[in-house]
C-alpha cells in the first residue's frame, strides 16, 4: 500500500569518505562514546544526537550492523529528561521511519508515537512535527486503517502550513487525497491533489509533480472522465521522460491499463502493463518491492483472462505465484488472491473461486476499501451462479448493487466536473497573471530609456486586460450553461439507470427469489422460505427507492399525497398537506424530478430538523405553481458557503432549474427552515 500511498522517504545523503571506511566509522563512535562519558547535560546530549544521527544513516544507507534503535531511544528519554522537546522529536521521526520502511514494522512505530506523544504537546518546530505525523500516516494506515490515517495527514498540513515547508504541504495535500479517493470521497479528493501539484510547482519538485498528476488521473479514470485522465497522465509521462524519472513510469502506466481496462480496451491494457513491467525489470532501484511486480503480474494474469487468453494468464499467474511464495507480504496478497479467483473461474473451477472470493472480500473490508469491496460482491454472485445457488448469488448482486449505487452518486461526480471546470479556470486566469506580470517586468527595467514606450504598453495593457475579462466573462457564461446542461444531463442520466436498475431487480431478481420462496413453502422448508422472504422485501424496498412505481400508477399528485401520508402513519412527525392537481402541468419526466424534490425535501426534514410538525403546500395559480415545504425544526444559518458545500441543496435547486423554476430557503436556528419553489406555467 506505500505505493499507492507515496510512501515518503525524505532522507539525506550521507557518506564517508575513507580507505578503510569500518575503521574510520569505528574510531569516530568510540570519539563520540568517550565524549559522552566525558560530559553532561546539553553537550552530552550534542555528542548523543551525533551518535544516533551518524549511525542511523550508516544502518539505512550502508546497511551497517550497528544497532541503532537502543541508543536512539537513550537520546530521546535524555533530550525529554533536559526538556529539549524538539530535539526528542527529531529522533522519534527518525525511529519512525526506521522502523516503518526500514523493517517494515509500523505496529513499533505506533507504540514509539504513543509512548511519547503526551512530551511533544509543547513542541514549536512545527517543521518536525510534519515529518513525523507524515511518516505516523503511513504507519497507522497500516495498523488501523483508513480514518486514523487521515486524521495525521491532516495534522501535518496544519504543521507544515504553520511553518510555512510547502514540500511537506503538498505531501500532506497529497496522501490525503489517497485516502479521500479510497473513502469515495473525490471532489475532496480532486481539491487535495491539486492543491498538491501548485505546491509542487512551485518547490519545483518533478517526482511528486508527476506522482500527484498520476493520483489526479485516477481519479478522473475512477469517475469516468476518461479524457481528462489522459491528458494527466500523458503530461506525467512527458515530464517523467524529460527529467530522467523512468522509475516512476511503472506507476503511471499501470493507472493507464486500468484506464483501458475500464473502458473495455484489452489490448492497449495489456500493452501498457507490459511496458510497466519492462520498465520495472530494468530498473534495478525497484528491486526491493517485490509487491509492486506481484500486482502487475496479477493484472495482466487477469487482463489476458478477460481477453480469452488463458494459456498466457496461466503462464502469468506462475510467474506471480514463483514470487508471492517467496515473500508473501500484506502487501502482495490482494492481487494474489484477486488473479487466483479469477483463474479459477475462467477455468471453471467454482468452489475454488468461490473460497478465493470470500478471501478477498475479507481483505477489503479489513482495508476498507470500497471498490474493491464492490469488484468482490459481483464475483461472488456471479460464482455462485455458477454453482446454482441463485439465492446467495442474489443476495451478493443486491450488495454489489447498493455499494455501486453509492460509489457513483450524482453528487460526486457533479462536485468532480465542477472543481475540474475550476481548476481551469484557475490555470487560465494563472497564465494571464504571468503574462501581465512578465510585461510589467520588461516594462520595469526599461523605464529609463523610453518612457513613451512604457505609457503605451502600459494602455495595450489596459487594453489587452479589458479584452480579456470581456471574453473571460463570456467564457464563464458559456461554461456556466455547458455546466448547468452537464449537470441536468447528469441527473437524467441517473433517473435512467435507476429506472432499469429497479425494473431488473424486480422483474429479474424478485421474480426469482419470489420461486424461491414458494418450492420453500412448498417443500416445508420454513428458514429458507423466511431467508426468501426477507430478501424479497429487501429486493421491493430498493426497488421502490430506486423508482417509485406509484408515479406511474396514481399520478404525480396522487403520488405525492400518498408520500406525505406514509409519513404522516410511519412518524411522530405532524404532516399538514394541501396539494392541488398538477398532473397535467408535467411531462413524465418533469413529474419525476418535481416528486424527487418533494422526496428529498421531506427527507431532509426528517434527518436533519428535528421537527414536530411539516407542512407540504402545492397550489395552483394562474400564472404558477407555487410549492412551500416549512418545519418548525432546529433550522440553520444560510449562507453562500452552506449553499455552495452542500451537495443535496445543489441537487435540489439543479431539479427546480429543469422546471424552470425558482427556488428559495429561508431558516434561521431554533425557528425552522422555510423551501419556497414558484415554478411558471
């Protein structure tokens, strides 16, 4: 995973120059013991961090016998003993990533944390509190997962920000993304990785520049913007190749064979994991991760399976296999298990796959990670199916089903496109600003020579920026509108795939399940006629979710009547509904959104207001509809920033743009939230 993560190795070069290098090394720490010996208090403790600092780079770098953990761990409790704070935590971090990367043991590099934290509340070097909750990042992903890692990528961007290192920003900037990305959280995602690269420009830093583009395509990959992640990556690319970075082409052209395998292109996958893995065999820097070979031996095992190669996947998986048994890691073992699955399945081999299976899902719900939770659900199901268990093939389609339906929701995806159409906008208006910057420069410099010349560049100036803000301003219009239609386009596109998505489950899925139910009955078998059951209601209740059948059955006026009574009976809430007929002001697909506004609206009332009584009002005017929906809840304050971060409001007013309507909120805390909708007719 500290490849997926960049696991940060920010050491310093070290060398000793000498003939014979042991016994010069050895006189210099018998010099160093004697002062020790020889002193006290703070020289003491200068001869003691020399001590540790020189052994420390001969362990790491010339893989020296010294023991370095003990006397590090002596300079730590006397630099806390002299309450030289800052001092003690430069060791610490030192440890840490000895033992993290080093002997890859991250539980050791938790307990040293944790034995000293409560010392370093105090510690004003915020430059070697980022390092460490940097390399703490790493260590507790490995320990504990996800959110605990998250929370100290966000202490080192705190640190880092306060001492103002933007290498260690940008880092911070960057692991976080990693995460939010795993989390399915990608328009923060999206914000952390460009914030990153500007970080990274600007310290002029290649490698991360290009990791971080790297990270930013996957993303757009993840979420279907598959233009966009090219043009990333191929940007990575070039710049890797132009400053010598060939070591990092392996990760890139990994995320481009997924990139390909996403959109159904075999062959351009397959040729790009062969490029990754020559890269990798012929750079002798990647020898030591050995995980790195085994995931790319997987994908392509898995890649020539979905080409129908199978001879060529089982040649793969040998090789993968030859190398995991050699140094079977935490690291290598989901693409093991993964590449294994999939073999025995193409082969026919269920039972195996369907053990496999079970053994990978385990793995991501240890690792939380969501897609490859999702990517297990659908190869359960289709293993059982293949078995002729449909009952617990059903079972894991409907949980494949409820993690893609969360992984792609509109508000993701929306939020993606729009920081994508900012981060644009920002480049744009960047470029302008240089220009404008480079022409003052020039203009600067030759002012006392020709002072005509300046006057005059200074008015094309004037009017070359009036020039630009009149098209910017154009430019932003017209992107407003593509965004606007984008967005609509989006929310469609999402009421389809519901729609089949409902239809499937329950023409297909509940049929079948309802067959279960009855030979169950049939044949007395009462816990796996209960089992049917239950999935069967569980199968209509995300149906319903998905569509609401009553919309097409009843009308959109009767439909909404009949949501607002089922509240009115299922809650304590007090439902006042007055609702004129306005079925025949709607199309069927306008019918939809207008129901989903009310839908969500009252469903925001019940989560988040804690209200005793809703009124849900439509009436019908001459000249429009006019909708308000008031709570005498908690309320809130609203502001631009609560309208502009909330995706369920943005959703909610893109609807009412599709209506051609206008939509209004207006709450104050302890007095309720007023939605006031007018919608033309």
């Amino acid at each position: 995973m500290k490849y997926k993560l960049l696991a940060i190795t920010l050491l310093f070069s070290f060398h000793i120059f000498a003939q014979d290098q042991d016994a010069v090394l050895q006189s210099k720490l018998d010099i160093f013991n004697s002062k020790i010996q020889q002193t006290e208090k703070g020289e003491r403790l200068r001869w003691m961090d020399s001590l540790a600092t020189t052994i420390y780079f001969e362990r790491v770098f010339n893989n020296s016998k010294f023991k370095y953990d003990s006397i590090t761990t002596q300079t730590i409790k006397y630099a806390i003993s002299l309450d030289s704070l800052n001092k003690a935590a430069e060791h610490v971090a030192n440890l840490v990533w000895y033992n993290s990367y080093f002997l890859k043991k991250p539980k050791a590099s938790v307990l040293l944390y944790n034995t000293y934290k409560n010392d370093f509340k105090n510690i004003e070097n915020n430059n070697t509190l980022s390092r460490l909750y940097l390399y703490l990042g790493d260590s507790f992903f490995e320990v504990e997962g996800i959110d605990k890692s998250l929370e100290y990528y966000i202490k080192a961007k705190e640190s880092s920000t306060k001492s103002g290192n933007d290498t260690f920003l940008g880092l911070a900037n960057l692991n976080k993304g990693q995460l939010e990305s795993i989390k399915g959280q990608f328009s923060e995602a999206s914000i952390s990785y460009k914030t990153a690269i500007d970080l990274f420009i600007k310290v002029e830093n290649t490698s991360y520049i290009i990791n971080t583009k790297n990270s930013l395509a996957n993303l757009y990959s993840k979420n279907a913007f598959y233009e966009e992640a090219i043009e990333e990556r191929n940007e990575a690319i070039e710049i890797a190749n132009n400053f010598g970075e060939s070591g990092l082409l392996v990760g890139i052209y990994m995320s481009a064979a997924e990139n390909y395998k996403q959109i159904g292109n075999h062959v351009k996958q397959i040729g790009y994991l062969k490029a990754a893995i020559n890269v990798f065999n012929n750079n002798s820097k990647l020898e030591n991760y050995s995980y790195l070979k085994t995931e790319l031996l997987a994908d392509l095992s898995n890649a020539y399976v979905d080409s129908d190669s199978l001879n060529l996947a089982e040649q793969k998986f040998k090789e993968l296999e030859a190398i995991y048994f050699k140094e079977t890691s935490k690291q290598s073992k989901p693409y093991y298990v993964n590449a294994r699955k999939t073999l025995a399945y193409a082969k026919g081999h269920y039972k195996e796959s369907l053990k496999y299976c079970k053994e990978y899902i385990e793995i991501q719900k240890e690792n939380k990670n969501i897609d490859g939770l999702m990517k297990g659900e659908k190869s359960l199901s289709l293993t059982y199916k293949a078995l002729g268990e449909s009952t617990n093939s059903n079972i894991h389609l409907i949980n494949f089903y409820r993690i893609k339906d969360s992984v792609s929701s509109i508000q993701n995806v929306k939020s993606l496109a729009y920081y994508q159409t900012l981060y644009e906008t920002e480049k744009r208006d960047l470029k302008i600003e240089n220009q404008r910057a480079s022409i003052g420069l020039l203009n600067l410099k030759n002012k006392n020579k020709n002072q005509l010349l300046i006057f005059g560049a200074l008015g094309l100036l004037v009017l070359f920026g009036g020039i630009v803000f009149y098209r910017s301003f154009l430019s932003a219009k017209r992107r407003q509108l593509r965004q606007q239609l984008f967005s609509q386009e989006l929310i469609k596109t999402q009421e389809k795939e519901r729609t089949r998505i409902a239809k499937d489950l329950h023409d297909g899925v509940g049929q079948q399940i309802t067959l279960i139910k009855m030979r169950a009955q049939n044949t007395n078998q009462i816990e796996l006629s209960s089992l049917a059951h239950n999935a069967l209601e569980e199968v209509r209740s995300i149906s319903r979710d998905l569509y609401p059948v009553t919309l097409a059955k009843l009308g959109l006026t009767d439909s909404i009547e009949q949501l607002l009574l089922e509240l009115d009976e299922e809650t304590d809430l007090f439902v006042s509904v007055e609702i004129d007929d306005v079925n025949e002001r709607f199309n069927e697909i306008e019918s939809l959104n207008l129901y989903r506004f009310i839908q969500e609206s009252v469903n925001n009332v019940l989560k988040h207001a804690n209200a005793k009584t809703l009124i849900v009002n439509i009436l019908k005017k001459s000249d429009s509809i006019k909708i308000l929906i008031k709570d005498n809840g908690e309320g809130f304050e609203v502001t631009d920033k609560v309208n502009q971060n909330s995706l369920g409001l943005k959703t909610m007013a893109e609807r009412i743009s599709m209506l051609k309507g206008s939509f209004t909120i207006k709450s104050k805390r302890t007095e309720g939230t007023s939605i006031l909708v007018k919608i033309p007719v």
